[in-house]
C-alpha cells in the first residue's frame, strides 16, 4: 500500500493551528473570559489586540465554531482580512449583504463577522463599520482583531469587550516547537538542539508564526541535518556569528569608518533585525556602565523612527555611533 501524506505540503502554521481553547497558550485571561461567553452561547462585541502570532485568530475562530453550529458556520460567519480589503465599497457591500441575508435562525441567532487586521482599516471607513455594529448588534456579533488598538477608533472599542494578548515566553514558543518537532518526527541533532531552539526564538521574536515557519523552511532547506545555525540565520535575515562578532570588535575598538563600511556592505539585512540582534548582544559591547540604560532606551526610538518611514541605514549608524561615544 502506498503511504501518501497529504500533509506534506500544508503550512504547519496551518496543520498545527490550535482548534480548541486547550491548546491556546499564554493567553490564560482572554481565554478565561472567553470560555464563559461561549459557554452560555452567548458573546458581546470583541477586540482582540497583541502583536503577532500570539494566538489572536486562531482564538477567533475557535469562538466562533463554538458557537455557530457546524452546518451553519459557512453561512453565518464571515472572515475577513482588512489588510487588502480597505475600500469603503467593499466593507459595505460584503458586510451589508452578509448582515441583511436571512438567517436560518440558530438556537442562538447570532452571525459572526471576523475582521483580521482591522487597525489598516482607515478611519473613514470606520465610521462606517461602526454604524453597522450598532444597526445589527442584536443578531451580528464583530470580533476585531488588531496588532496596535490605538488605530481603532474610540466609538468602536466602546462597544467591544477588549481581550489583550501577550507575547509568548521564551518556554512556551520552544514547548510548541518541540511538540512540532516530535509530530514530524524530526530528528534534531543533540549537540546543537539546544542552540537550535534558541536560534529559532531570536529569529521569531516571540512571534510564534514566525518561530514555526522558520522552523519549517529550515527542513524544507535541508538544514536540519547538519544543522548550521549560521545559515538559518543568514536566511532569515540576520547576521551570522562571526559578522556580527567583526562588527562588536570593529565598534569595541571605535573604530567609526570600518563599522560605516561594515554596515553599507551588508545588502539583504533587514535593518529592524539588526538592530534586534545588536540589543540582544549589547552586553558584548565595552559601553559604559552608566551609559547602559539610556543607550537600552534608544532602540525603542530608533524602531519607532524607522516604522514612521526613517532611514533604516543612517539610524543604524547612527546607534553604533551612540554606542562607540559611550564605551570604554
Ligand atoms: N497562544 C498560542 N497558542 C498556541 N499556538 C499559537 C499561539 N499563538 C500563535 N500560535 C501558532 O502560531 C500560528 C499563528 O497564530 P495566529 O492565531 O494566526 O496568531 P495572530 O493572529 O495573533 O497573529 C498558529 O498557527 C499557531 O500554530
Ligand atoms: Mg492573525
């Protein structure tokens, strides 16, 4: 008999997305909170906010199928992703036609709408939805779901019951890959295994997502075998060990033109990255104790400045600078 596995080729964020509360963690409080309402079958408007990959949507959907019926979940819930869906017409005209189609009354009555990345929706268009949520509260139920809820505007957040999601703890991210691990029946070399997990928690930044589809294109790569950490570091857009030992050593000498050099000549980083890489190494650098904690607070500014469009590479240097002025 021929073992096919149809499997293969799913994207394990997908194959191991979590499909009851159970398997949701971290996010003890919300999930708390939500056990109840879907207990009595019964839910107000909801936000769901945190940064990425901490279980947001998979927790959405999972309310949702507890509470509208199986053969009913194709025509009572709706999911939408607002990241490419902003326009005015088409919040309307799917949202309104959802809303007013005949319900085939469940014992509950209710339609869900899931609108994933709802803080890209502008605020015009937000209006809008907010005069739908208040036409049709009774029997159509919102579940927002945001990275950053500051972008939603306040008359909607007044009518949904906010649920926050934190990051994943070092312990949790790795517990859930080395569940993945197992259900692949990957064998993961011992020498390095630990290293391995570690890398791949840098690289996700606490986001699972990220954590789980690193792991995944590293097998796909045949990385696994014999594991390079450097290489999966190189791929997903970091620097690899011995770079980023020549740049501490460069900037520990204060030596400000080879650091420059170093910099200009890295051509795929990603900015954001490096500058994650260089805060997770700082203890390497010689800077002065008294200076530490004011050179800590400059990386959330310099990430904030870069977000709002600041040139990645000049406030790279420009940290490094910051850092050789400070050292010993
Ligand atoms: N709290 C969590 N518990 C278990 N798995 C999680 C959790 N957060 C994220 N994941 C994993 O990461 C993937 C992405 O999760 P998702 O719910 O889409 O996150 P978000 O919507 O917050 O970005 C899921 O497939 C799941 O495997
Ligand atoms: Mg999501």
């Amino acid at each position: 008999m021929i073992n096919v596995d149809y499997d293969e080729d799913r994207p394990w964020v997908e194959k191991y997305r979590p499909t009851s509360f159970a398997e949701i963690v971290s996010q003890n409080l919300a999930i708390y909170n939500l056990k109840n309402f879907v207990a009595r079958k019964s839910m107000p408007h909801m936000i769901f906010t945190g940064p990425a990959g901490t279980g947001k949507t998979s927790t959405a959907l999972i309310v949702a199928k507890a509470i509208i019926k199986d053969e009913l979940y194709h025509r009572n819930v709706l999911e939408l992703n607002a990241s490419d869906t902003v326009r005015m017409s088409y919040v309307r005209n799917v949202i309104k036609s959802f809303v007013a189609q005949k319900m085939i009354l469940d014992d509950n009555g209710l339609k869900i709408i899931i609108l994933d990345e709802a803080d890209n929706i502008p605020n015009q268009v937000q209006q809008a939805l907010r005069r739908i949520i208040e036409k049709y509260s009774e029997n159509v139920k919102f579940i927002l779901l945001c990275n950053y809820i500051n972008k939603i505007i306040d008359p909607i957040i007044s009518r949904c019951a906010v649920f926050r999601f934190i990051n994943l703890s070092k312990e949790k991210v790795i517990e859930r890959l080395k569940y993945i691990v197992e259900k692949e029946r990957l064998q993961i070399p011992k020498n390095v295994e630990e290293n391995f997990y570690e890398t791949l928690f840098f690289i996700s930044g606490g986001d699972l997502r990220k954590a789980i589809n690193t792991l995944q294109m590293a097998v796909a790569l045949d990385l696994i075998e014999n594991l390079n950490l450097n290489e999966l570091l190189r791929i997903s857009g970091f620097l690899d060990k011995t770079t980023m030992t020549n740049l501490i050593e460069t900037v520990n000498k204060r030596n400000f033109e080879s650091a420059r050099l170093l910099i200009e000549e890295l051509e795929k980083i990603d900015s954001r990255n490096l500058i994650r890489q260089i805060n997770v190494n700082l203890d390497k650098f010689n800077i002065q104790e008294a200076s530490y904690s004011q050179i800590l607070s400059n990386f959330g500014d310099i990430d904030y400045k870069i977000s709002q469009g600041a040139d990645e590479k000049l406030q790279l240097i420009a940290l490094l600078a910051i850092i050789m002025q400070n050292s010993n």
